[in-house]
C-alpha cells in the first residue's frame, strides 16, 4: 500500500509540472523559469501583452527595478551611461551622439559617465504627456516624445546624457538636481520602461565600441580623450 | 505481461516508469527548446529518437526481469 501512495504522489508531482507546463504555454512554465535567461524568461510577447494589460509578473518588475552596485574602471574614461546595444554613434554638428538602446530586459537606472557638475537638466515634452485624448494621438506622431536632458560640465567640457522614453512608458525620474557635483559612475536616473540613453560627446572624443556592442552602466569604458575645446 | 500494468497492490513498474520518464521527457523538451536556438523540427526529430530508447530500455528492462 504504501508503494502505491508513493507511486501515485509521484505521478501527481509530475502530472503538476505537465498541467503547469500547459497552462503557461509557450511562454515558460514557473517551473522552469529560474533556470532561463531573463530574455527567455520573459519573453517579448509576454512583456507586450503584459504592457496593454497594464498588469506585471512581480518576479518580472523585481528584475526590471533591480539596481546592482557597479564598480567604475580606473582612469577618466567615459563611461557607459545604462545598459543596452550601442546602435548609432554619429557625428553632427560637432557633436557625436552615442545612442544606446535599451531592451526589456536591461537594468533601467543610468549613471553619470563622467565626473563634474550638473549645469541642467531640461525636460522636453514631459507636459504634454500627462492628458490622453486628442493630444495624445498627436504626440504619437512624434518618435520620441518624452526625454530628460543631463548636461554635465567636466574640467574637459561638456557633456550630455539624454535619457527618452517611450509614449506607452512616459516616465522618468532623475536623482540629480543643477548645480550638484557627481561623480564618474554616480545613479543619476532612471527610465520607467523606457528605450534609449543618447550619450553627446565633443566629436574629438575617440570612441572605444562600436555599433553593435553591448554596455554596462557606470562599468564599460565607451569614449577617452575627453578634452577641453 | 499483467504485472507491467500492476503487481500485487501498486502500479507496475513498466507502466509507472514508462508515464514519469514520459512526462519528465516532455518538460525536458520544453527546456531544451527554450535553451538552445535549435530548429524545431530537428528538436522534434532528437526528442522523439530519445523517447524512444528510453521506452525500449524501460520494455527491455521489465522483459529480462520478466523473463
């Protein structure tokens, strides 16, 4: 008899995993999901439908919110301001902007690529955003409606980070107040599922990636030779 | 052949094993799916081969304890 209890727990268990497995198909059963990648964890359909429900997996939103310590390399390189793929690095107008492209499942809080004092931080678009309605479907025209702009001077001159979120986000905080001295790699924000960090170097700088590689904020070197004009 | 189905008051041991291995096999599929970039049809094809050695070993083990 006991065999047979053993046996039929058994079967249960397994029978759990499978009932589990059917229900959450084809996104990962919570069974298995300690064991994936956070891209396959959560893949990008699932965050999509999540994204018009409005609603979130908790274990999603604590990976999203998470904020690990980082440790700046040695030197006066510039770092990487968020975590993301470098997708553009174009120069204009004397400026080269390092665009960085952040993904779902990156770590969303940006830090201060070099040291120096924040001359401002301008917010563009931020009081258009909070009606829906007609000016909404009107913003939706525009391909990037929301940005937070962190002018930094440095001994070498200056530096901006551009922080742009998305019309289905329409968040940013920023830690950083004008005026206030920060340091290489300091948290100076954060995009609420937002897309891209646009970096704005003199074009003097030499770049040390390229489009394509992928960065860590406050901890992967993307420029040096950060010089005054 | 009755004892692979029971045998004196619990499940046999063909049957059982052969409904865990399956079962194990098939979240094990989905994980390997989920793990590599590998082609689903060639995902198919070596799932399906394992399943079904380890069915054939299960037969073959219960048939030499049988015998």
């Amino acid at each position: 008899m006991t065999m047979f209890v053993l046996q039929i727990v058994i079967l249960c268990l397994v029978a759990t995993a499978i009932v589990l497995w059917a229900l959450y198909f084809p996104y990962p059963s919570p069974l298995i999901r300690r064991w994936l990648p956070p891209r396959k964890r959560w893949p990008e359909t699932q965050i999509r439908m999540w994204l018009k429900q409005g609603q979130f997996q908790r274990a999603f939103l604590r990976h999203f919110y998470s904020d690990p310590e980082r440790i700046a390399p040695p030197g006066n390189s510039v770092l990487a301001p968020a975590d993301g793929l470098v997708t553009s690095a174009e120069i204009r107008a004397g400026v080269r902007y390092l665009v960085i492209a952040l993904s779902f499942w990156d770590m969303h809080v940006q830090r201060s690529p070099v040291s120096g004092r924040v001359l401002h931080v301008e917010s563009r678009g931020d009081g258009f955003m909070d009606g829906e309605g007609r000016e909404f479907a009107f913003l939706r025209e525009k391909s990037c409606p929301v940005q937070k702009r962190l002018v930094i001077a440095t001994d070498a001159g200056q530096v901006a980070v551009r922080l742009i979120t998305s019309i289905a986000a329409r968040r940013i905080e920023t830690w950083v107040r004008d005026g206030e001295e920060i340091e290489r790699g300091q948290r100076i924000g954060r995009i609420l599922l937002g897309s891209t960090v646009v970096l704005e170097l003199p074009a003097a700088t030499k770049l040390l990636v390229r489009m394509g590689d992928r960065v860590w904020a406050g901890q992967t070197a993307v420029a040096e030779g950060l010089t005054a004009p | 052949m009755n004892s692979f189905f029971w045998t004196c008051g619990y499940l046999g041991w063909g049957i059982f094993s052969l409904a865990v291995f399956t079962g194990l096999w098939l979240l094990l599929t989905d994980l390997f799916w989920r793990l590599q970039s590998i082609r689903i049809s060639r995902l198919l094809v070596t799932m399906a081969t394992g399943w079904i050695i380890g069915v054939g070993l299960i037969l073959l083990d219960f048939y030499i304890g049988n015998r």
